[in-house]
C-alpha cells in the first residue's frame, strides 16, 4: 500500500450536537456534512457546480460584510473569503459529495461549504481540519445566515448567473435561421396544414417563423431575470431577519451585484423570497416554451428533410454520421433528433419544478434541492443544444430548389386563386377531377377551357401567392 493509499484510507474523528462521527481524515468538510453523506446516499446526481460557486460567493461577501459590520474580526473574515475564493475558482470539488435529493431546505449543501470554507480558512490561519477553531463553521462562516435565507439566494445566483450563457446561445440560433431566412428568400415552395398540401409560400417565409419562435422564447426568458435578481439572504430562517445585522443584506447583494456585473439587489419581502419558488417555476415555463419550440422546430426539419427520394427531401441537413448498421448510404437527421430529446427532458424537468413549487407549506419550500438541480440543469442542456443545433444543423442547411418546384406544380392548392374567378364549387370540381386522374392542376384548367392561357399562367404563377 503507498502512501498516498494510507493517507486516502486515513480517517478523524469529529463531534457535532449529536455526538461523533468518523469521515475521511483527508476530507475538508466535517460532521453534519458527514452525517448526509451516509444519510441521503440515492441517487449520482450531486449539488450543480453553479450552486457551489453561488455558495461560495454568498459565504465570502458575507464574511466581508460581518467583518465591516463590525461583528467579525477581519483576519478571520479574510481567511473566509480566500478560502471561498479557492472554492469558487473549483479547487474543492470533490469536497461536495452530497446528493441532490436530500433534506428539502438544503441545509446540508450549506453545512457542507460552512464545514469546507471553516476547514479550509483554518489551515490558511495555521489551524487543522475538524479543529473548528480559529473559524467555527457555523459562527463565522455562517453567521447572519440561516440554510432558509443561504440556500434560495444561491438557486437565484446560480439561475441568473447561468441565463447569460443561454440568451447569448439562443441569439445565436436566432440569427442562424435569420440567416437561412434571408438565403431561402426567393425559394417557392408547398405550405402545408394538417399535413396536407396548402398554399404556396417561400422556405425563407417557414424559416422566419422558426426565427421568430426563437426571439420570442429568448424574450420569455429574458423577462425571468428581475425576480432571480432579488435575494433572500438577510431574512434568516423565515423572514424576520433574526440575528441578523442591519444593513448586512443590502451590502452583501451590492458587494456581489459588484463581482458578478449583475443587477442583484436584496429581495425587499423575505418572506416571499423565503417560502416561494415562484421565481424558478416562471424560469422553468419560459423554458418550457423554448423546448416546446425547439420540438416542433426540429420535427419540422425532420419533415422537410425526409425521403430524401421518398418523402418531401425539400431541404438538405448536413451529412454528420452513417445512419444503419444494415442500411449502406444512409443518413439520419441526428442533431433535430438529439433536441427532440432535450426537449422532452426539459418539458419533464419543467413538471417537476412545477410541483416542488407547490410544497411551499407556510414559511419555507421544502424542496430546495430539486429545484436547484432540475432548473440549472435544464439551463446547461439547453444552452449547449441551441448552439449544437445552430452550428451542427441550420448553418450547413441547403434547399433542393429542384423537389420544391415539383411539389408546388403537382399541388392541387394552387387551385386556390381559380376560386374568385370561377368560384369555389367550380374550383372544387377542377381540384377533385386532377386529384381523380393524377394529373397536374394547370393541365386540368386549361382542359376546361374555362380560362384562356394568359389568364391562367397568370392566376396558377405560385410567385404571385406568396
């Protein structure tokens, strides 16, 4: 056995309220965090990166703002932040072993970074792990807070923080599908409702609405960010701010609006910011819509691109990997089947943010945890997928001008002008008879003889439909 084995196998002993508790002697955080470990172990899932950092941003402005209060002394408060520093640039990672589904306020996610960030400063200040002394986990570290008021600030962090990386990915995919919008211009093509062959319109005409889908879901989403922007720390354990320093929350959100180049700002009802979700269940609609979005965005593209010879093949996706171990040649549209996907997971994450939101019983939602992970999670996937989808998908998109015209000359849709001419029965009659014998439109009126031809290269000029 080396050495470095003995040390991992190594173990300490520490005390907490309840009594002692054995834990790896090499790890930072200690005995309540310890005590969840072995409690809650369920599931792979672990508290969000993101939480850490918004945990470690709280936990270091507080000290700052405690120690300027004058009820921390500033060696102490500095040792706090240099160690919540390390936290947050994630050089104490694997010092978050707790599972997300756990006690419903979280109190065990902020033990555990009060136990890492106390252990941590101790030994910047000459201390040992476990000591608790000269910086006490929950005296210093966590002093003016309660895991009531500590755990929502950081959901709000962390979401907040995480939408700037998702506006700037859907302004991407926006303007990649502007981009096709404006290339496909002149391209006429079949319209289609109900699955069945409508008017004419261009495919730069289908792809601004794709377009549009997109801005307006970035809108949604963007008007989420206010209510992230206001936090809860200061209200302690339900919202009366119980020991509490006055002044200790508005500095603390300043100081972070001040590292963050957030608008963060002190939530002025704690007990609302306290016992409601609300904030993360609007976050998650928004989200929801855009996924709602991205499903028939992709489906349709899945549509257009199908055949290629045996369907509509109207579009071409970029050719990205073999599609059939049996199957030699062919290809599938894997980007708009990989975001449908995404988009499912994220309708269900969204349900089951949802419910958590309902079990605010009185002053405290009691389930925390979840909706940290199901809201940051759902953010991250769909931050990536939009970009995927932009750069793997719509920028290598091409038109078959050749299969769009065909389509449009066997429509019988384009009988549609006929109507104010001829009316629409006789119209009707002229459609069921081309459908009857298979046969193109233009070739059935001119049969009729109910129009001369100037008049109908005129009135079936699917350039003038659309």
């Amino acid at each position: 056995m080396t050495s470095r084995d003995q040390d991992l196998q190594a173990s300490r002993v520490e005390a907490d309220t309840m009594g002692e508790v054995t834990l790896p002697a090499w790890a930072l955080w200690g005995a309540q965090t310890e005590r969840a470990r072995e409690n809650f172990d369920v599931s792979p899932l672990r508290i969000p990166r993101e939480m850490i950092v918004a945990l470690g941003l709280i936990k270091k402005h507080a000290a700052r703002a405690n120690a300027g209060l004058g009820c921390l002394d500033h060696p102490l408060a500095e040792a706090i932040a240099s160690a919540a520093d390390e936290v947050i640039a994630g050089a104490w990672n694997e010092h978050f072993p707790l599972d997300v589904f756990q006690t419903g306020s979280g109190t065990s996610w902020n033990m555990n970074i009060n136990e890492v960030i106390s252990n941590r400063a101790n030994e910047l200040l000459g201390g040992s792990r476990g000591s608790k002394t000269p910086v006490h986990p929950n005296d210093h570290v966590n002093r003016g807070q309660s895991s009531n008021d500590v755990i929502p600030t950081a959901i709000h962090l962390a979401n907040r923080i995480a939408l700037v990386d998702l506006l700037e990915s859907l302004q991407v995919l926006a303007e990649s599908l502007r981009k096709k919008e404006r290339a496909f211009s002149s391209l006429i093509k079949l319209g289609r409702t109900h699955l069945q062959d409508a008017v004419p319109m261009t495919l730069g005409q289908e792809f601004s609405g794709f377009a549009v889908q997109i801005e307006k879901a970035r809108e949604r989403i963007k008007a989420t960010a206010p209510d992230l922007e206001e936090l809860a720390l200061g209200g302690t354990a339900l919202g009366t701010g119980l020991n509490c320093e006055p002044g200790f929350a508005e500095t603390v959100a300043r100081t972070i609006a001040e590292e963050t180049g957030l608008p963060f700002r002190s939530a002025p009802n704690k007990f609302e910011a306290i016992a409601s979700r609300d904030a993360q269940v609007a976050l998650m609609g928004a989200l929801n819509t855009l996924a709602t979005s991205l499903m028939k965005i992709a489906n349709d593209l899945r549509l257009l691109a199908s055949g290629p010879r045996g369907c509509l093949g109207e579009i071409i996706l970029p050719a990205l990997q073999p599609g059939s171990s049996i199957m030699p040649g062919k290809v599938n549209p894997v980007i708009p089947e990989m975001v449908i996907q995404v988009a499912a997971y994220v309708n269900g994450k969204a349900l089951s943010v949802t419910i958590a939101g309902q079990h605010g019983p009185l002053e405290l939602n009691m389930m925390h945890p979840l909706i940290a992970h199901e809201t940051i999670s759902s953010q991250k996937l769909l931050t990536r997928t939009c970009r995927v989808l932009a750069e793997r998908a719509i920028e290598g998109i091409e038109a078959d001008p050749e299969r769009l015209s065909h389509w449009i000359e066997w429509s019988l849709a384009l009988v549609t002008p006929l109507a104010r001419e001829i009316g629409y029965d006789a119209a009707a009659r002229l459609a069921y008879q081309a459908y009857q014998e298979k046969r193109k439109i233009r070739d059935v009126v001119r049969e009729s003889g109910l129009l001369g031809e100037e008049e109908i290269l005129n009135l079936l000029d699917p350039g003038k439909m659309v």
